[in-house]
C-alpha cells in the first residue's frame, strides 16, 4: 500500500490515480479522519498527563478524605484516557482499511484505460503459422491424440478441472524443467513453494481472499487459502524480514501449482485449457533496491521473451493500461501468444505478465532493507513474471505446431524432456 504520509501529503494526486484505475477510493475522506485521530490522540496524551499529575499528588494528601477524591480523580481521567485512546484506535484502523483499496501510483508512460487500451511495443522472432490447411484448435488436436479429459476431471472435480493424458503429460512437465533450467542459468534460485497461504499473506501481497469478488479458494474454518500464483507464496516467504542492502536484489523461481475460481469467466475464447481452475506455473518474483527495480523489470520482461522466442511461439508484448493492473502493480507487460484456434480466426492470449510493484507490496509485508553502518531501514521493491503458465503454454505450441496431418512438432528446446520431437504419427 502508500505510504500514509505520502497520501496525506498528495491527496489530489493520489486520487486522480484512483481516478485513472479504475477505482473507487474516497481518498480526502483519509485528511478527514487523520485529522480527529489526531486530536483524539493528543487528547489522550493529555489525560494520561494529567492522570500521572494526579497520582504525584496523591501520597502528599493531607487526610483520607483528599487522597480519596485525587484516586477517584485518577480513575476518571484514566477512563477518559483509555476512551480517548480506543476512539484514536478505531479512527487509526478505519483509514488503514481505506488505505488498503488505494491502488499503487502508476508509470507515467503507462496507457491510460481498460484491456482495450493497451499499448503494443513489439512483436517475437516467430511469425504467425501461414498455415495451408484449416487448423485445429487444442481441444480438437488434443481428442486426436488423447492429451486431455474434461470429463473425467468434472466427475472428480467439477467443471474447470481435467486431467493430462499421454504426451501433455510429458509436454507439461517439459514446460516446467525448461523453465526452470533457462532461469537458473541466469541467476535465479528455484523454489518449490506450498500451496497454501494465510489470509494476512494474501492481503499482503494484494489478493482478496475473501468476498463475492474474490478469485481465491478458502479453507472453510481456516485462516489458508489455496494460491492463484506463486507470487503469493514468494513475496510471503521474507514477509516481516530485514536484509541488508548488499544481498540485493534477491532473484527467485518458483514452482506451484495455482488455484483459480474464474468466477464470472466464459465464453468461447475461455474454452479448454485457457480459463481453468488448476494449472501450473513458475513464477519469477524479485526483492530489490528501489533504484533496481525498473532495470529487473525490464530484465524480466526480456527473460519472459527470450523463452517464448526459444518455444517458437509468436507473440507480442503489450504495455498494460492504467485500468486492468490490478491494485499492486506500478508498470506491467503482457505477453499475448498468438493461438489459431481462438476465436474466429486466431486470436492474441496472455500467456505471461511481469509487474513492478516498488514498494507496495513490501509496506504490506513488512519487508525492509538495511544499509550497512547507517541508521534505520527501508521498504524494498518487489517485482513478479511469469516464466511459465503451462497451460496456456501448451494451448500456443499445440495449435501453432500442428501439421497438416495432424501430428505437432515438439519445440527443439522442449525434445530432450519430451524423449520426442513430434507428438502423434
């Protein structure tokens, strides 16, 4: 979240932010309440003054009747005290809770508007498939070769859950080691994170597990969640910590499985495997000094195409609109693959996003840096990307990939996991 201050200082433009996203926030209401906190908590102070004046006096009385009247004094001014103090209390939680729906500023160069208003800066090294037959798309390719159960998965699970069968199996599991092996390369430590996480963690990080809005399945009686992305589960990991400035930037993989209501999603372009309730991911996420972040999230939006060039896949990257980034998100990138069997025609699908949340994020989590030899700490930056979402991965090889004869060749990259270079034949 923004720093208090920094709102109270920056009202107009705090709220013009809000404004621009998207989001409903009464931001002057937060000077509004600042201001009786305030008065309530000098009020208590001086109560609590006055209450210790009066307890000086009490052992100097000069009989019973006096030391009485200055204890009974004492107590008044004590409960004044602590209602003063309670009310300061409930003003100071009534504008945190404001303080947690104000959305992160936003980059100066990102567009302003919904999904529709995203602005396009580039283009992969692949070209879209100029195909001479009609393609299939991967529900169809994946009946061909027996890949996936749908059915099978809502008997066991309901709608939205499937199962991976022969090859996709292969394919899924290729997706992640390359991932992980093209990360570790570059200075990533792999982690294999759980995948629950408690409720303060995912307010921490700017989920909401709770609500008719939410995307989060909750643990009925319990205070875990099942994760939507491992982001959750890595920016938790250092949550209340404090690292010294010199182990920065902190660069990790993370390997989960992710969890997703969708509520509200369908349609033809959600169909399959694009919009589903469990998937798979790794997950970039990255702690770093604030003057590092915005060249790690310019690593990371490069990262996410070098492995997409390297999966032959085409694609292209779009800067994220004001309106769809979500509350912690200060700059995102998408990725969109192009996938022939969308839509009429083919359409554009995310596949990968990468976010520059500075210090958001880490306000919420306690996560703080110390410089060596000076005095106090600070909020570090925080950083996330998609390497791999599986499934979506599969849809864009699959559909891209395919032959005339309906077999798929098989990334050269993914072959040495895949034991294959082409699937079906």
């Amino acid at each position: 979240m923004l720093d208090r201050k920094f709102i109270l200082q920056n009202i107009e433009l705090v709220a013009d932010n809000c404004e621009r996203r998207g989001v409903s926030c009464d931001v002057s209401q937060i000077s509004q309440l600042e201001t009786q906190r305030l008065e309530k908590l000098q009020l208590a102070q001086e109560l609590n003054r006055q209450a210790n004046e009066i307890s000086k006096q009490i052992p100097k009385a000069s009989d019973a009747e006096e030391r009485n009247a200055l204890i009974e004094k004492g107590r008044q001014l004590r409960q004044e005290k602590d209602d003063a103090q309670k009310t300061c209390d409930e003003l100071d939680q009534t504008i945190l809770e404001i303080q947690t729906l104000i959305p992160n500023l936003t980059h100066a160069d990102a567009p302003t508007g919904g999904e529709d208003n995203a602005k396009e800066l580039g283009f992969g090294k692949t070209a879209k498939p100029g195909f001479d037959f009609q393609p299939l798309d991967h529900l169809q390719l994946g009946e061909k070769h027996d890949l996936f159960d749908f059915e099978g998965g809502a008997r066991v699970a309901g709608a939205g859950f499937y199962f991976l069968r022969n090859a996709a199996v292969r394919l899924d599991l290729a997706l992640q080691q390359f991932a992980i092996n093209f990360l570790c390369e570059r200075g990533f430590t792999p982690v294999a994170t759980p995948d629950v996480a408690l409720t303060e963690v995912l307010k921490g990080t700017g989920f909401n597990p709770r609500g008719p809005e939410t995307q989060i399945y909750s643990i009925e009686n319990t205070e875990l969640n099942l994760v939507a992305t491992a982001e959750i589960t890595l920016g938790g990991m250092m949550s209340g910590q404090t690292v010294s400035a010199s182990e920065l930037p902190i660069k990790v993989c993370g390997l989960s499985h992710c969890f997703r209501t969708e509520a509200g999603a369908a349609g033809r372009a959600s169909k399959g495997l694009y919009r589903v309730h469990q998937f798979t991911k790794v997950e970039m996420f990255a702690f770093t000094l604030p003057d590092q972040s915005a060249a790690i999230h310019e690593e990371m939006r490069s990262l996410e195409c070098e492995l997409f060039d390297a999966l032959e896949i085409p694609y292209r990257v779009v800067d994220t609109a004001s309106g769809d980034l979500g509350g912690p998100a200060y700059r995102k990138y998408d990725l969109e693959a192009w996938m022939p069997g969308r839509g009429e025609g083919g359409q554009w699908g995310e596949v990968t996003s990468t976010s520059n949340c500075t210090d958001y994020q880490a306000r919420r989590l306690n996560v703080r840096y110390k410089i060596d030899g000076e005095k106090g700490t600070h909020f570090l930056h925080t950083l996330n990307g998609t390497a791999v979402a599986t499934g979506r991965a599969m849809i864009a090889i699959l559909e891209n990939h395919q032959r005339a004869d309906g077999t798929i060749s098989v990334p050269q990259v993914l072959r040495p996991f895949v034991g294959s270079d082409t699937i079906g034949g």
